[in-house]
C-alpha cells in the first residue's frame, strides 16, 4: 500500500513538475531532450593547447588569442562552444535563477573532465566570485554553486571564500580584448593561507578572451599556487 501511494505522489510530481531539458527547456523524459542529445555536443580535437578552444587543424598548436597573449593560467577546457543551445542554458542558470542546473553542468565536467582532473592532480577547486553588487542583483554566484556540485561529485576540497574581487567592474562583454585586459587587473585578491605546492583549477560559466581567469590565476600564483587550470561550461571558437 505505501508503494502505490509513494508511486502515485511521483506520477503526481511529474505532472506538476515535469522534467525539462536544461539545454533547451522542452519537457522530456529524458535528461536531455534527443534533439539537444544529438546537437550539443563535447568539444573535441583539434583544440588550442592553452585554453581549449577548437582551433583548425592539427597542424596548430594554439588558438589566435592564446598564440599572442601572455596567460597566467596554465591550462584549461570547456564542455561546449558558447552558441545556439548552450548560449541560452547559461543565460537561464545566471538571469533566470536555474540552480537546478549547476548539477547537470557538474555531472558533464566530472563525466568528461575526471581523468583530465585526476591526470594534473588538481587538489583545490575555486570557484571566480561576482562582484557584490551582481551577486546581489543575481541573489547567487553561479560559479560558486556550479564549483560546489563539482567538488562533491569529485570529492576535491572547495575554497569559495578566499578569493575575493575587491572591487565591481563594467561588464566584459562589451568591452574589446585589450580593454577587458586593464578592466580586471588587480581586481581579486587571496585572503586565505598560502596555496605553496597546490595545484588549483578554477571554475567559471564562460571563457571569452580569459581576461578575468588570467586576473585571478596571477593571484593565486602569487598566492603560491604551483599551476592554476580552469575548467568552464562553455568557451568561443578558436578560428
């Protein structure tokens, strides 16, 4: 009897709230709707060796950017390019207050990433903070929820206290490369002990130009950090 009655409350639930695609937002019974299931799909090689990006050949070792900019990070990747269905989950999981799919995004880096993780012995997870006036407006830092769910699912220690950005910027993404560049300089800082002999990865929704990675990969080194890696959702093409 308490079965019926716990499988009847489901089937309840899943009227109410039925499931969505977080890349989309169809309902599906699926995780992820067949379309987006077959459109979205893991960035593979060729990519830039610096950050990830795809770039066009084999032959080429480094995306445009990468190959004329001095970047303090030591590496990173992203799961998807910014575009189409992607494009439009992060925009829901920053302005729309989708939580709910920061577990999703973790599961997909820790499917994909493990091992690429395991592999450069990532000991610390921190995530890039908001400045305060965005977090207020957002109510949260999806970097901060996005990098809990990963730490969990890769039992790595979290640190979303000590890297602080001590001052509000303009938004990037109407600003041009060199001026993204002088709009985050100098603007996080470590307030925690020494990071001596670790080994970090950063955590954040998109990766852009890597201004504002490179801004706090240059604190934490400064803070004794041996390598700063980053791991994004979603990144820009190469090419």
């Amino acid at each position: 009897m308490n079965q019926l009655i716990r499988k009847a409350g489901e089937a309840a639930l899943r009227l109410l709230y039925p499931n969505t695609c977080p890349l989309c937002g169809r309902v599906t019974e699926r995780e992820v709707c067949p379309d987006c299931a077959r459109e979205v799909r893991p960035l593979r090689e060729p990519l830039c060796k610096k950050c990830g990006k795809p770039i066009g050949s084999d032959q080429e070792e480094f995306c445009r950017d990468c190959s004329r900019t001095r970047h303090y990070f030591d590496e990173g990747r992203a799961l998807w390019l910014h575009r189409k269905q992607a494009a439009w989950s992060i925009y829901q999981f920053k302005f729309h207050n989708r939580r709910i799919y920061a577990g999703f995004y973790a599961s997909e880096m820790a499917r994909i990433y493990e091992g690429y993780i395991r592999k450069r012995g990532i000991s610390l997870i921190v995530p890039i903070p908001l400045g305060r006036k965005k977090r207020r407006s957002r109510g949260f830092n999806q970097a901060e929820t996005l990098a809990e769910k990963l730490s969990g699912k890769l039992q790595i220690p979290l640190d979303a206290d000590h890297l602080v950005r001590w001052r509000d910027t303009k938004p990037q993404k109407s600003l041009d490369p060199t001026v993204r560049r002088e709009n985050v300089r100098g603007i996080f800082r470590w307030t925690g002990r020494s990071l001596a002999g670790q080994k970090v990865l950063l955590i954040d929704d998109i990766y852009t130009t890597g201004s504002t990675l490179d801004s706090a990969s240059r604190t934490l080194k400064k803070a004794g950090a041996e390598k700063v890696y980053f791991l994004t959702i979603s990144i820009g093409q190469g090419y």
